[in-house]
C-alpha cells in the first residue's frame, strides 16, 4: 500500500501526562511520530497537538483509532486530505566571518527572511514557511556556515470546520 | 462537611454500589486500612497483590460488575501490573487503587516509590494519580465510569497518602464527571445490507466472542441464531454466550477449536463476527481465514475494525443495541432462510462433525484429563462457573466443558495468565457463595499463585481446585514434542510438592486420584465439601489437546491426532 506523510490534528485535555499517553499508545504499538507540536488552544484546559506520521491510509486510521481509545482525547482529524494551512519555524544561528557578512544579508533580504538577533560573532535568522520551503532555506544558508538549528514541528490548520 | 481523603474513598464506594474489596496493606495505605478497619465494608485478605486483582478480576467476570482492590505503594503496586494486563486484554471493568508516596516526595526515589501511573499506562484503559484532595471524589466516580463504559477495562488510581489525610467537603450529588459512553448510532442502512448479504448466502456463520458476554447480548445473539438456524462457533471469550448443548453450536474456532468450526469458518460464505477481534490464535494465517466470506463485523471499538482482517461491513456500537436493531429489522422486513439451502449447509457441517468429532482415547488405566472435565461436567450439570489456569488445562476445560450460559466461563484469554484461575475462583466465589465453583488448573499454573489457598481457608471460601496433574508444563511440553523433536527443555516439573499434603498445611481440604475409575467418586466427595478443596488428579504425562492448528498454518489444516481418536 502506498505510504505518504500524514498530517494529524489532535484535541485533548491538558491532563499532566497526555502527551505521554499518546507517545506511549503509538511507540509501544510501533508507530512513528515524525514532528510533533504541542500548545494550548483558546480554552486553557484544552491543548491541540498536531503530529505528522507516514504510512498507508489503513496504518494512519488505525493510529486514528488507537488515539481515539484514548480517555483524554477528545477529537482525532486527519488533515492531509482537507484543504489546510502549514508551517513550520526554525531559527538558524550563523558563525559571522569577514566572508560571509554580505552573503547572509542578501539570502534574509532576498527571500523575506527575518534577522531576530545580530551580535559581532554571530547571527540568528527565523524562517516560517511550509515543509519546501524551510528545507530550501537550510539548503540556502548551509554553505554560509551553520552553527545551529532549531526546528518545530508542522502546525497545520483547517481552512473551515 | 470537612471529611478525610480515606473517608471520602469509602463512601466513593459506597456511592458505586462496592460491595467487596480484595487487598493487601502497606505503609502507604496505613490511613485508608485504618478507615477500613472502622467500617463495615467487606474485605478479602489476600496473600499476594497479583491474588487481589485475579480475584478482583473474577469477581467482575461473573458478575459483569466492576471489581475492586486496594493495594498499597511499590511492591505492592507493580505486584499488580500482570493482574491489571489481563484484565485489559480481556476488557474486564476494574479499579484498583494502589498507595503512593506522600506529593512532595514524589520523584525523590522515597521508600516503596514508583512510578505506577508511568507503569500501567500501556496496560490500564485509563490511569489516575490524584494530586490533591478536592480532585479525589471526581477521581473516583469517573475511574469507575471509564471501567465500565463503552468498551471496559481497567483503571488504576494512585493515591498518595497525604492526599488521603487531607480534608476537603464532599456531597456526592456534587460530583460531576465527563461521559465517556461509546454512543450507538442506529444504521438502517447497515441493518440492510446485513440482510441483503443475508439473503444471497448459502452459508452463513455467526462468531461470537467476549464482546456479547460484555454487552450482555448472549440472549440476542442466541435469538438471532435460532430464529434464522445460523450454525454458531465462538472465540475462547465468547464460550458460553451461546448454549454450548444447542445443536448449533460448534464449538470454539482457531487454534484449538473442533474441526468443523474451522472448517465451517473455511467454508461459510457469510461471517457475523460479533465482539471479537480476531487474535492470531483464532484465524490462523490471516490470508486464507475464511476466505469465501463476506465479513460483517459488530463491534463496540473502532480500532478493533480492520485492525487483523478487512471487513466488508462493520457495525460499530455496543454488541447489545446492535443485535437487537438487527432482529427487528430482519423481522419487519419479513427475512427467512431458504430452508433447502439452510438444511444443506448445516448437513455439510454434520459430516465434519462426524468426520473429526471432539474425542479422545479413552483409557482404563490412565486418568484422561478430558475425562476428568466431562465427568465434572456431568456432576455439575454445566451449571457450575469454572474458572481455568493457562495451558492445556484451559483447552481440555473450553473444548469439554460444554457452557451454556454466559460468564460462567472465566480465563484469561488475551494474556494468558498461569496462576490466574485460583485466585479468580475466590473472586467468584466471594460473588457467589451459593453456586459450585471451580478453578481447572495444572500442576505448573496453580503454583504461580497457590498462596491463595491460604486466603479460600482464612474465609472459608469453598473454591474446589480440579488439579490435572501430569508433572509437565503441559503446553509448552505439546510444542516441543510437535515441534522441537521432544527436547524437553525445563519443562518437566516432577519435583514438585505433594500437593495434597500442600492443601492440608494450608487448611484446605486435600484428595487424590490414580486411577480412572476413581475419578467420579472424588470428584463428588470434593464437589460436596463445604470447604476449599484441593482434587490432585494425576493424569497421563504426555496428552497432547487436539485437533490442533499448527503455527503458521491456515486453520483448515488441521492436525486431528492420533488414528484411534479418529475413528
């Protein structure tokens, strides 16, 4: 069966330990979670997770319902075929050399990037943007000397209910 | 009014309808032991955590309440843990409250700590660790509503000891809790392709599992199949949620079901599976099970659906509701078999019966276990609640006990549990006082828990232990004889005590056998007894349960035995 990457919205109580229930339900019963993304919604004793898993349909809805079993979930929407929104963030920490200086300051301008910190030995730029294109910025600045990065996880969100 | 955390507990129960509690103290629990003590509340001693929650365990089988323990922190909470995985693998309602460490020494490694909620998450239906006292009643109502809803199982709540010694108002009408009762939405549409597909089969099955004992639906399914004359085999869960003397009944399917039952499932055309799920030991190699079959599947659980064979139809929702939606829309729409078409594949089925009946070599010299269990089965008119241990003993007892009723048959399918069916038996027992009930054990299961005994003579719990002795772990001895060319690695266990004179030091009545003519007598001194008893049948070493599918095949492969129990 053919396996793509699935995007999973989740809403559940946020009880001290369900993001360990939901963990624990797809590790132990073999499952992959690729990125994960955990908040708080507008209602502060509910939380929306949103994860993204690969595999075929039939693996996805059986993680569907395994999740579903679980008491503190409280919805399971599989977004990957519903018209949604995705991004992603990262930050990129840039050793600064006499070199590269100019380099750095046409990719952010270039491409509406955005410089949050600039120091003598160093810069950090936040990039937003879908799976493509944050990959392409981190293909981008690789030769420019990356230091460091931090990358979340997708947040997807539905067009209409 | 300002109550204490361990008064709370208690009306929580009572507020449950609680009416047993099966335990174990310790130091975390001192205070809600001390509660206890001042309270009426009914409590069985046990001699081991894991005896509380087979008890517990048995307790809810039999009764298809939710059964309760109360165990104290550490030791005693893991000491749960293989209790706690049977329960959820069979969906058996329980609660089991465990102690736990003061909050604030929670996470220092304290005396007798552990992480029990951590622990049991993969093998409770939910967990709770209450964190203070006014979460405690909420708690409490809800752990038992989570056991009991939708699909049961069990739950676990972790209360640590300063919390019980808090003090907070409690009033229960204030109680509020989420529902998490699996809703059933009735699907006319579903009901008509259930009868179309009805209607176009020539041979159909029902296969009924624990499901219709769960949802209390053995009386509509029995309907269902007698009023339309569908032939009806069922999964070790499901014995006895159709009469096991109807001539309908097949018999179990799978890995050591009869021969027809698995080769109705090979041949039928149409498979109403019902509150089942299909385990590996059931279908065998999963692409040639039931391969002519269009499969409806009824069940209460979503990701039982799909999850080891692809239906054609599932009906999602309580077994109960579903029979019963079914029956009434067969019925108004005026549905019969074709009676010709009926009688020929049910004529099919009698010639597999006759081919490869259940059998085995009968013996004058050596007590046949099978033996032993018809014989109780004829003492008891069926009408006794056998509890089994693990092995060959719980085949023997689900291929020759003949159940007509449900939850009368209580084991530990899904985990298979050695050292289950003792303390499950006093359970039932506790439940039960007045009925006949015995645990079938072999000689390796009933000392994985046989402390227990000392539990059925500190109360007089008069549990009669059928003990089909042949100094063998007996399965596993099956396995490597089939398939390991008789290495009989580690499982002979001649060295064992005497057992009779085991049951007598414990204060349980103790009685052997030898001999098959000896059989019937003892089996009728022990059943009158009213006392625990222990019946040591020593039983032919080397019986192996047949027929039997061997692993990896497809269960239309059979292998019957031997040529004498063929013919």
């Amino acid at each position: 069966m053919e396996k793509k990457d699935h995007i999973i919205s989740i809403l559940v109580y946020n009880k001290p330990d369900v993001l360990a229930r939901i963990a624990g339900t797809l590790g132990g019963k073999g499952y992959n979670i690729d990125s994960l993304c955990v908040n708080t919604t507008t209602q502060k004793d509910i939380s929306k997770i949103v994860m993204t898993t690969s595999g075929s349909q039939a693996t996805v809805t059986r993680i569907e319902n395994q999740l579903q079993r679980l008491v503190d979930v409280i919805s399971v929407d599989d977004l990957t075929n519903v018209e949604s929104i995705h991004r992603e963030m990262v930050l990129v920490r840039l050793n600064r050399t006499a070199h590269n200086t100019q380099a750095v300051k046409d990719a952010v301008d270039a491409n509406k990037w955005k410089v949050i910190l600039s120091g003598d030995a160093f810069v950090i730029i936040e990039i937003t943007g879908d799976k493509t294109q944050i990959d392409f910025a981190l293909a981008r600045l690789e030769p420019l000397g990356v230091a460091d990065i931090t990358r979340t996880g997708l947040v997807a969100l539905k067009l209409e209910d | 009014m300002k109550l204490k955390g361990t008064e709370i507990l208690l009306k929580a129960l009572e507020e449950e309808k609680v009416d047993i509690i099966f335990g174990y103290p310790g130091g975390a629990v001192l205070d809600i032991y001390d509660q206890l003590y001042k309270s009426n509340f009914r409590h069985i001693l046990v001699r081991h955590e894991q005896g509380a929650v087979h008890a517990a365990d048995g307790y809810a089988r039999a009764t298809g309440r939710v059964g309760v323990c109360l165990v104290t922190s550490g030791p005693g909470a893991t000491n749960t843990v293989t209790g706690i995985a049977t329960a959820n693998m069979d969906s058996i309602p329980l609660v089991v409250f465990t102690g736990q460490v003061p909050t604030g020494l929670i996470g220092n490694d304290a005396f007798q700590e552990c992480d029990i909620t951590g622990i049991t998450r993969p093998c409770t239906k939910h967990n709770f660790l209450v964190r203070n006292i006014e979460e405690l009643a909420m708690t409490i109502k809800e752990a038992f509503h989570i056991a009991r809803s939708g699909r049961p199982g069990p739950v676990l709540v972790d209360l640590p000891k300063n919390v019980m010694a808090a003090q907070t108002d409690y009033d229960p009408a204030n109680v509020k809790i989420r529902n998490h009762e699996a809703v059933y939405k009735p699907a006319p549409k579903k009901m008509a392709n259930v009868l179309e597909m009805l209607e176009r089969a020539q041979k159909p099955l029902i296969m009924t599992g624990g499901g219709v004992i769960l949802g209390r639906a053995a009386e509509e399914l029995t309907r269902l199949a007698r009023r339309f004359r569908i032939p009806v085999t069922g999964t070790l869960m499901g014995l006895g949620s159709f009469p096991g003397s109807d001539p309908l009944w097949l018999g179990m399917l799978g890995m050591h079901g009869t021969y027809y039952a698995n080769m109705a499932v090979s041949n039928c055309d149409l498979l109403l599976a019902v509150g089942v799920r299909f385990d590996d030991r059931v279908t065998g190699t999963i692409d040639t099970f039931a391969p002519n079959a269009k499969i409806v599947h009824i069940d209460i659980d979503p990701s039982s659906i799909n999850k080891n064979v692809t239906v054609d139809l599932p009906i999602i929702g309580d077994t109960k509701a579903a029979l019963s939606d079914l029956l009434r829309f067969l019925d108004e729409h005026h549905y019969e078999p074709d009676s010709a078409g009926r009688q020929a594949w049910l004529s099919e089925i009698a010639q597999w019966r006759e081919k490869a009946p259940l059998t085995y070599c009968r013996n004058g010299e050596i007590i046949k276990p099978q033996f032993v269990i018809q014989t109780l089965h004829r003492l008891t008119g069926g009408d006794a609640l056998i509890t089994t241990e693990v092995g060959q003993n719980q085949m023997w007892t689900a291929q020759f006990f003949g159940f007509d009723r449900p939850n009368s048959f209580i084991t530990s399918g899904g985990l298979g549990t050695m050292g289950f069916g003792l303390p499950a038996a006093i359970g039932v027992k506790c439940a039960f006082p007045d009925r006949q009930v015995v645990d079938i054990a072999g000689d390796g299961s009933i000392q994985m828990n046989i402390q227990e005994l000392a539990t059925a003579a500190q109360y007089n719990i008069a549990v009669k232990v059928v003990l089909l002795n042949n100094g063998y772990l007996g399965m596993v001895r099956q396995w490597q004889e089939l398939f390991y060319e008789k290495r009989y690695s580690f499982t002979d266990m001649t060295y064992a005590p005497d057992f009779v004179k085991l049951a007598e030091a414990f204060g349980v009545a103790g009685l052997r056998a030898t001999k098959p003519d000896e059989v019937e007598d003892l089996l009728r001194q022990g059943l009158a007894m009213d006392r625990p008893v222990l019946m040591d049948f020593r039983v032919s070493r080397e019986e192996c349960v047949y027929p039997m599918v061997h692993p990896g095949e497809s269960i239309s492969q059979m292998a019957l035995g031997t040529r004498e129990m063929i013919n």
